[in-house]
C-alpha cells in the first residue's frame, strides 16, 4: 500500500469535520447580495471618463468576491462548559500558533489570566531566539528607499544600463549593478527594435545538459577559491570577478547545497543580499518579499509574542494588499511592520487610519490614481472659470472597500452615491514618488474641492460634520481644496469608525476567526456593545471574547479547520521543531494554496473550512508530515523520540495518556507492539500485558495529547493501528516513532484548533 493511499484513508476515513460556515462560490460572489437588492449601489455609466492607468487599475478588483455576513439562523442551545485544562488548550489553540510540549500545564500552573496579560504587553516580553534568526534578514528593518537601491527592479537598472545615471559607488551595490546591467542588456540583444523577440535556437537536451554541467563547475571552482581565503575577504573576492563568473556562481542551482551553506555562514547580512540580488533575473525586488514570509513564519513558529503575531495575521488578512502590485513589492515590508504589527493590539480607529494613510494601501487600491474632475489637477483653474476641465476622475476602489471590507461590511446600509462620494472625499490621500519608495501624502491639487454629502452626513472641507437632511439645500464650499482638505477624509475615516455597523462587522469577524465559521449571534451583539463602550479597543473585545461561555464550551472546541500558515507552524511548535529552512517552509505554504502576502482580492485569503478541507489539501498536509517527521523534508532535523520524551514528562504524560483512558491490549497483535519495537520506552512506562495498554497506544497516546491536546476519535486510532499493524516485519523502533508522528500530524483532529 502507497504512503498516499494510507493517508488518504487516515483522512476520509477519519471523523468528519462540521463545515459551520458555507462559503459561496467565486462566481455567486460578484455582486453582493446588498448590491442585488439595491440598485443605488450598482455601477453607474455617468461616471467620469478614466486615463488608460486608472482603467488598468480599475480592472485589477472589477471581479472580486464580496463577503455577505448576514446570520444565518442559529437555534439556542445550552452551551457545555469546559474543563479548566480544556480553557488553556483552546486559548493557547486560538490565540498561539499552537501549544509546545509541555505549554498548556505551564499556563494551567500561572494561570490563564496571567499568561493573557502578559501577551497583551508584548514589549515587556523578550524573544532573543526570534530576534537572532531575524537579524539575517535586514530588509525588515529597512527604510523603503532603501530596499530599492539594495534590491533594484528594472526601472532602477535600466537609466543606468542607458548611461543616464551612474553605476552606484558602493562596490556592493556596484557589483549587483554590474550583473543587473549585463542581464538586462542580454535580454535587449534577444529583441528587434520594434519590440518583438527574435528567433531563439533552441538548444537540445545534450547541449543544455553540458552548458549546466560547465556552469556548475565553475561555480564549484570559484567556491574552492573563495573558501581558502579568510572570511572577510571572501565577497571582496568575488565582486572583483569577472561578469560572467558572477552570474554563473550565484544562479540557482549552480552551486552544490554544502558549499552553498558554507559559504553563507560566514557571509555578513549584507554580503548574503548582495549574493542573493546578484541570483535573479533583472528584477531582485522579489527577494524583499522573500525575506518577509521567511521572517513572518520564523516569527508564528518561534515568536513568545504570540498573541501579537496572531493578530498581526488577523489584522493583515483584513486590511491585505497584494505585495506584488506595482511599487507594494518595496512597501509591504513597511506596512506589516509599522502599521499592521504596531496597531495589531492597540485600536481600531488607529488601525484604520495608519491603513489609508499607508503608501502601500494607497498602491494597492489605487486611491493615488484619483483625481478629482473639478480639481486642479484635472485642469480646473478657479481663476479662469473658461479653462477646459481634463479627463481624469475618481477611482473608486478604496472608497468602497474601506467600507464594504474594512468597516462597516457589504450590509452597512450604503449605496452606490455613497460610495462615490466617499471616493471624492478620499481624493488627494496617495504616495510621494511611489516609484521611488516615497511616504504617504495628501495632495490638495487633487483633492475634489467643496463639501460632500455622504452617508448621512455633510463634511465640508475642514472636516467639519452635520447631519444631513433631506430638505437642506447644498451647501456652497471651496472652490480651490487646501492642506485643510485633508480633515474631511479624516471625519469620514473616524465616522466608519464609530460606526455601530463597524462594531458589528468588526466583531463578526472576530467571532469567525476564534469561535466558529458561523459565530454565535449573542456573542456577535455582545462583542460589539464592548466594541462601542471601548470606542474600538482591540484588547477589551479579546477579553470578552475569551471570557465568553461561547468560547469556552464545548460546542466551539478544537472546532476551527487551521489554514496552511496555522498548519505548518502548529507542525513545528507542536513537536518542538526549529525551522532550519525557512524559505523551504515559504514554499510548502504556497504549495498548500496560500501563497504569503500574494492573496490577490482585497478580502484576502478566506478562513473558513470550507476554502481549506478538501482531499487534495489534506494529502498535502500529510505527505509534508510524513517528510518531516522522517527526515526528508530540506534538510530538516526532526526528533521524534525527544517529542516523545517531554510528552511523557508532562504530567499529563504517561500517566493520564493526554485525559484519555488507556486502551486495553484486547489483542495479542495489539500488545506486541510494545516490547519488539519500543525498547526503551516499554521498560519504563509499559505495564503487564493483559492489564495495560501496549507500547504503542502508549505512545500514540502521548504524542496525541502532546500534539493535539483534544480528544481523537476511536476511529481515527483503528485507522492508526492499521497502519502500524501493516508495518514490514523488519520496521525498526525509529521507523515505527517516525510514522506515528506522521500519522498524528496527518490526522483530522490535527487539523483543527
């Protein structure tokens, strides 16, 4: 029997996973329910005429899916406490991207309240493992104009490539402006003037086999001479090399894996980024982002911030953009430090104002592409009232989705005009220079000058609110907008804010994410009187949510299907595993569906079982579990029996076998297990044969209460059994630990939390 067919068995023959929330399907989500039933809210064809940049940008959300967060009707039900150790597991289920060995007594033993204070202050918590691993990674902490001069993409390369500017005087940006160049100028030799490619000889098989096989020679020769030098001397070495020397060193694959992390480990952060800019293609950009998701995995995995962290995926989730949207390949990095990670526990009217006033937003939605049509920059001159107004207009895209998506939700009770006016409020909010990194900035020439009536309100210029009525005339406003102007986008921004559809929205959403798909409607209301008494403090909604008795019941737990972030980093923190391939780890998430920081739509990627539990997902799951837990998976170490050993010394070890009841040896197969396989630990923990359970229900028992902390189904350990049962007779104990660790993984109760 395949490794594929046992776990497709161990998954479709296991418990069933409830699918609380039905997700509709892409194509039932382009228009909103909301925009069905109200034509207001439906494209108008009055709109101002767009330039081919804002049509480009228009078309990038034209078919994205809506979310609709109308309760479905939920039946009361008398909720089921749950035990106080069982507390523990699902905060530390929730609210951590799994427990460690061992966690869930030592929260027990402080105290459950104690442990969430402490994570709510995470800058009194120090985290020097996570902090060393990052220190490789010095893109995080990099100024965005910065990253492009370290990192240039093709519009940096090529003024220097046409000699219109000169070649960087660093000789480590030199050197990758060197390589860049010489790509760059190659990939021009292969066009006619006209832009079209020439004919390309192909090379065969042989003649490709035999270029690859002389590049990796001379990759390997030119490693043979750096590794002879002193280490600080190696870089200096290699960019005084000929061009082609370079290109062949430090393309991907060229370079055998023991000399490549030879040679790493005495590089500096910088000479690794130089190696790294100088591996791509013309665009080295791309290894911005590669830093990010290895930095953000190393974090969900070894952070002791793990709240923040959580939130900080949450957070990100709601207000996503799409690193790779034009100048968002430099400025991601940014937004999840500054404005993401640092409001992640603060407040919502923050959290929402550092997002529109992100240049990555900004890009994202492409607000920086509005103009308003009476607007300076549209050609309206107030002192010649006979000057010809331009083209140009409003792009509505963030003006809708910071209302359907980021506030007030797609039943918030707005129309279409809303959303235009909005639009038009917004005008002037865009980037500095965005192709060169620039910060945020408001842009009065832009902005659409006068008072706007919106969503029941009228805001002038300076920011100034009324009600508005449905007899009052218009009110005469500006005819040139000013710095001023800024307020009025700023009072609509705190409006949505103090929003009670906000309070409602924003709560849903926390209910979905940590209590169920379909979260309790009582629980909703009461997180969003919290929500409105709190004005917005994430931290007041995160202790009512966690003292709720929907939270802690049985009902809602280890309900929760984990997307492939929470799977991969609950593998590791669940089984003590330190990443030693980050980028490895990157790759495999993406394999899964959910690629880090490239969810295009601005919903993000959706959290509900049903976009996560099908067969394909979860042979993916387990044929990752089964690398790992035997040792194939990048070069990752993995120890099994030191998983085993400090789940038996927990006190909920050997002794309860995780709260379960040992099982019976009920067969001689069954109680074979023990002595022939599990030599070491069968001495100290197997009892008599016919009075207590074999070597293997021991085992299994512990790493599935060290692993998953929630009951396993009778059916899910018969499918385990069977596996170990089919075992070839010359199975040694190690390959017997390994698969069961594997097997644990790949169970279904492992991919809930």
């Amino acid at each position: 029997m395949t490794l594929r067919m046992i776990l497709l068995g161990l998954v479709l023959g296991g418990p069933t996973v409830a699918v609380r929330g039905q997700g509709m399907a892409p194509a039932e989500r382009q228009m909103s329910p909301a925009q069905a039933a109200n034509p207001d809210m439906q494209s108008s064809d009055d709109t101002p005429q767009m330039d081919p940049a804002q049509q480009k940008a228009a078309k990038t959300f034209a078919q994205k899916p809506h979310v609709s967060v109308a309760h479905p009707p939920i039946k009361s039900v008398v909720l089921t406490p749950l035990s106080q150790r069982e507390r523990v597991q699902q905060m530390l289920d929730r609210f951590t991207f799994g427990a460690r060995p061992g966690e869930v007594d030592q929260v027990v033993a402080m105290g459950a309240g104690q442990w969430l204070a402490q994570q709510m202050s995470p800058e009194t918590i120090k985290d020097p493992v996570l902090d060393k691993r990052l220190a490789v990674y010095p893109t995080l902490t990099m100024p965005t104009t910065q990253m492009i001069t370290v990192f240039p993409d093709r519009a940096q390369i090529g003024p220097v490539a046409d000699g219109k500017v000169p070649y960087p005087v660093d000789p480590l940006l030199n050197a990758v402006y060197e390589v860049q160049v010489y790509k760059l100028l190659q990939e021009r030799d292969q066009k006619n003037p006209d832009g079209s490619v020439k004919p390309k000889v192909e090379l065969t098989d042989a003649e490709k086999a035999e270029r690859k096989k002389r590049d990796q020679a001379t990759a390997t020769r030119i490693a043979g001479d750096l590794l002879v030098l002193p280490k600080q001397q190696r870089m200096a070495a290699l960019i005084k090399m000929p061009v082609e020397d370079r290109i062949a060193f430090t393309a991907n694959g060229n370079l055998s894996g023991n000399l490549h992390d030879l040679l790493f480990a005495d590089f500096t952060p910088r000479e690794r980024e130089t190696f790294n800019a100088m591996s791509p293609q013309v665009n080295s950009s791309y290894n911005i982002g590669s830093e990010l998701a290895q930095a953000r995995i190393l974090r969900d995995v070894l952070s002791e911030r793990q709240l923040q962290e959580v939130m900080t995926d949450f957070w990100f989730n709601h207000f996503n953009v799409y690193i790779a949207k034009d100048s968002d390949e430099w400025y991601t990095t940014s937004y999840e430090r500054d404005v993401i990670r640092k409001n992640a526990l603060g407040n919502f009217r923050d959290l929402l104002m550092a997002t529109a006033k992100s240049p990555a937003m900004m890009v994202y939605l492409d607000n920086w592409l509005s103009i308003g049509p009476d607007s300076i920059a549209n050609g309206v001159n107030p002192q010649n009232p006979n000057s010809k107004k331009g083209n140009k207009g409003l792009n509505e895209n963030y003006g809708r989705e910071v209302m359907e998506l980021h506030t007030v939700g797609v039943n918030g009770g707005y129309t279409q005009s809303d959303v235009t006016a909005l639009s038009a409020i917004l005008t002037g909010w865009g980037v500095d220079r965005p192709n060169q990194g620039g910060p945020f900035l408001f842009d009065p020439k832009r902005h659409e000058p006068g008072p706007k009536t919106w969503f029941g309100y009228v805001i002038d210029d300076n920011g100034n609110v009324a009600k508005a009525s449905a007899s009052a005339t218009s009110v005469p406003g500006k005819t040139v907008a000013s710095d001023d102007s800024m307020k009025q986008g700023i009072a609509a921004l705190n409006i949505l804010a103090s929003s009670p559809k906000t309070a409602h929205f924003i709560s849903l959403l926390l209910a979905q994410h940590f209590v169920a798909d379909t979260p309790p409607p009582a629980l909703v209301d009461r997180l969003a009187k919290v929500y409105l008494s709190s004005n917005g403090d994430i931290k007041s909604l995160l202790r009512e949510l966690i003292a709720s008795p929907e939270f802690n019941s049985r009902q809602y737990f280890h309900n929760k299907v984990k997307t492939p972030v929470e799977f991969v980093a609950s593998a590791f923190r669940s089984t003590a595993t330190e990443p030693q391939n980050p980028g490895a780890l990157v790759n495999t998430i993406k394999t899964m569906g959910m690629p880090m920081y490239y969810a295009l739509p601005p919903t993000g990627y959706y959290l509900t079982a049903d976009q996560w539990m099908n067969s394909s997902a979860l042979v993916d799951r387990l044929n990752f579990a089964y690398q790992l837990t035997n040792g194939k998976f990048a070069n990752q170490k993995f120890d099994a029996p030191k998983l085993l050993a400090m789940g038996l010394l927990t006190p909920t070890g050997a002794g309860s076998f995780a709260g379960g009841a040992p099982k019976t040896a009920g067969t001689p197969a069954q109680a074979a297990h023990g002595d022939a396989r599990f030599v070491g630990v069968s001495a100290s923990v197997q009892a008599p044969a016919v009075a207590g359970p074999a070597g293997v229900d021991i085992v299994l028992r512990v790493l599935e209460g060290t692993m998953i902390g929630a009951p396993v189904s009778a059916q899910t350990n018969q499918l385990i059994d069977k596996q170990i049962d089919q075992q070839p007779a010359n199975a040694n104990s190690t390959d017997t630990l390994n698969l069961l660790t594997a097997l644990v993984m790949g169970a279904p109760e492992f991919q809930l939390r």
